[in-house]
C-alpha cells in the first residue's frame, strides 16, 4: 500500500477531514509543547503519552499500549493517529500493524528525520535486548501529514539527524538534492518532498528490504560501529556522517572514485555541523570493531557494504577487516584525547 503524504499549512480542520474513530499515540514532550495548537485534535481523546527515549521503545512499553487500546476499544477501522519523532511513530505503528491483525494508521512527524525517513517507507519496530529495531514489522501508514511549523522546537542536534539522512540520500542519487542541499542548508518543503520522494523510489522498488533498498544503509555499516564504540555518544547521525566519510575513503581506495569525487562528498559533509573524526579511549578499538561488525544484523549475512561509485552507488562485497582498516583514519586514537 502507498502512503497518501500531506504537508499542512495548518493542523486546523484536520480532523473534520477524516471524522473516522481515532486514538492517539503521542510525544510527551510534543504534547507539552504543541498543547494549544494541536487543540483541534486533543478534544478526540484518548490520547496514550509516550515518553520518546530508545529505552522506551521496548516490548513493555508495547503491551501499555495494547493496554491502553484495550481499555478504549479499539477495533480494526480504528485509525491509531501517531504524533511524534521516529521512536514514537516506529513503536506505535508496529502497536497498530499487530493489534487485532492490524488497524487503520496515521502518522504525523514531528522531527526532520521522521519526515523524511521513519514516518516513510513502512518500517516499524521496538528494540530488543541490546539489539535495535530487533521487532518490527512492514505496514506503510495510509496517511503521513507533515507540518513543517514543528521544527521550530527541534534542537540543532535534533536537526542533524536529519541532515544526516538527507545528505545521505542527495549523495545517492546524486542529483538536484545534492545541488540544493549544498547552495542552502535551510529545511524547506521541497527539500522534504524531494528526499520523501528519493526514499520511496527505493522502497517501492524493494519494500522488503533485500536488494535495490539496500543502497539507503550507505554510511550505515561503518556508522554502526562508530556508534557502538562510541558507547552512543555519538548520535545515530553523526555516526552515519562519519560512516560516509568512511565510505568515500574505501571507494577511493578500491579506484571506484576520483580523488575529485572524493573531496566533494567530504565537502558536502563539511557545509554541515557533522563531526570530522571519532575520539576514542579504547585502546584495542579494531577488535572490538570487529565484533560488532560480526553481530551486524545488516552485514553478517552477506558481507556486503555500500560505497560510492563514480555517479552513484555500488552494493560490494568486502571482508570485515579490510573495513576496520578504513575506520583507522576516522578513528582518532592519540593520547592528548584521551
Ligand atoms: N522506521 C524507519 O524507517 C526509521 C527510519 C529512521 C529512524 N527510525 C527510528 O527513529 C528514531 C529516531 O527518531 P527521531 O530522530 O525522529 O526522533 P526521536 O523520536 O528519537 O525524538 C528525539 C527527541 O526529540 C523530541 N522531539 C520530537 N519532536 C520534537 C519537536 N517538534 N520539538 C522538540 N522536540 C521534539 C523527542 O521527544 C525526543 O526527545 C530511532 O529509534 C530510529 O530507529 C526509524
């Protein structure tokens, strides 16, 4: 199923647009600080707060919501209308693609990211153990409303999780994103539409994530590591920047770029707040790198990385310790850091 997507001017009337039986799955934090505006929606009470943290997103939390759906009765033709940033969307899209085999959904980002990735392309999930989006699911929202007004609350480093999968999606296709995105570094509608636009190009080629889709974890094999070493204090975007860094110094080494290609992706990078290097304390980082890459979900089975190529992107195969050697000029390990 395709998502109808809808940018808003406003959030009045909304909901005289689609009087369908409605619950809610909010942010916390987005309730506190949208109360009044979003007033047009409150009066269709129930609304289920949901503190937006990764801890949150967990199987416990999953049940609350089954809690709270059976307490209100939801049915199927329900719609279960979530209002939040990706954690938000993912845990109460996996709640409606499950509960009584799957309800009417409706999704309405609050976060850059979750406009122009988490709210598309159907994914949903809670995490699991230690493990990310271990348990999801595939279950497109029939409706996505996007109203740029709630960036206003977004903090810079909010933002840069954005940014990052933008960046990372102009640098795929290579194209107009990427000429827009380097004249300006200001969201704007059409950036949104036109990243929306790329993400489901791939996703309408390959819903379930085994071939063409692929492409979007450009950045992200290495970015997961990154992200792991750093014990998380390296945002997921962040992560992702320096993990395309990684990418582009890999696909110059194999000859699959210029050295030309090579500074332009790094340039790009720079027009943004993304960080050049990763300080690390660890002394034997590589083998702990390697461990991760063993437990990638995404890489163990196939070995295979994304890297650049020439105009676009190239699915290869490569071996888990040529990849922890790229990581060696992204890492830096010198001892004043520490
Ligand atoms: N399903 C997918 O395809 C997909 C894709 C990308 C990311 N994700 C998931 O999305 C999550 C990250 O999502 P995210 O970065 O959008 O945000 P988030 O949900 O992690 O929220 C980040 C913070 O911003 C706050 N917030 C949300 N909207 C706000 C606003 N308008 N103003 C002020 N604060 C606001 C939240 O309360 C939270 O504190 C991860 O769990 C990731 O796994 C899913």
């Amino acid at each position: 199923m395709k998502s109808k997507i809808r940018f808003l001017s406003s959030l009045e009337n909304l909901t005289k647009a689609d009087p369908a039986e409605k619950i809610f799955v909010v942010d916390k934090k987005v309730f506190a600080l949208y109360e009044k505006k979003l007033s047009c929606i409150w009066k269709y009470r129930p609304i289920f707060l949901f503190e937006a943290k990764e801890k949150n997103k967990s199987l416990s939390y999953l049940e609350m919501i089954f809690h709270f759906f059976l307490e209100n009765e939801v049915k199927r033709e329900t719609i279960i209308f979530a209002i939040g940033g990706g954690i938000t969307l993912d845990i109460a899209a996996l709640a409606s693609s499950i509960f009584k085999r799957g309800c009417r959904l409706i999704l309405m980002p609050t976060t850059f990211l979750g406009m122009i990735d988490a709210a598309v392309g159907g994914k949903t999930a809670v995490n699991f153990q230690n493990y990310k989006n271990l348990i999801g699911s595939f279950y497109p929202a029939e409706k996505i409303y996007i109203n740029l007004d709630f960036l206003e609350t977004l903090s810079s480093r909010e933002k840069l999780q954005g940014w990052a999968e933008c960046v990372k999606i102009a640098l795929i296709e290579n194209g107009e994103l990427l000429q827009t995105i380097s004249a300006s570094q200001k969201i704007t509608e059409s950036i949104i539409k036109k990243a929306i636009e790329l993400k489901l190009s791939f996703c309408e080629q390959d819903l379930f994530d085994s071939s063409e889709r692929r492409k979007l974890n450009l950045g992200h094999t290495f970015g997961h590591v990154l992200e792991t070493l750093s014990a998380f204090n390296l945002s997921h975007g962040e992560a992702v920047s320096l993990g395309m860094r990684a990418a582009a110094k890999l696909s110059y080494e194999e000859n699959l770029i210029s050295k030309i290609k090579y500074d332009q992706i790094n340039n790009i990078l720079n027009k943004f707040d993304f960080p050049k290097k990763m300080k690390s304390k660890i002394s034997n980082w590589k083998e702990k790198a390697l461990r991760i890459l063993y437990q990638d979900k995404k890489f163990e089975e196939k070995n295979v990385v994304i890297l650049f190529q020439k105009e676009n992107v190239t699915i290869r195969k490569i071996s888990p310790e040529k990849l922890v050697t790229t990581l060696s000029s992204i890492v830096d390990q010198r001892n004043d850091l520490l």
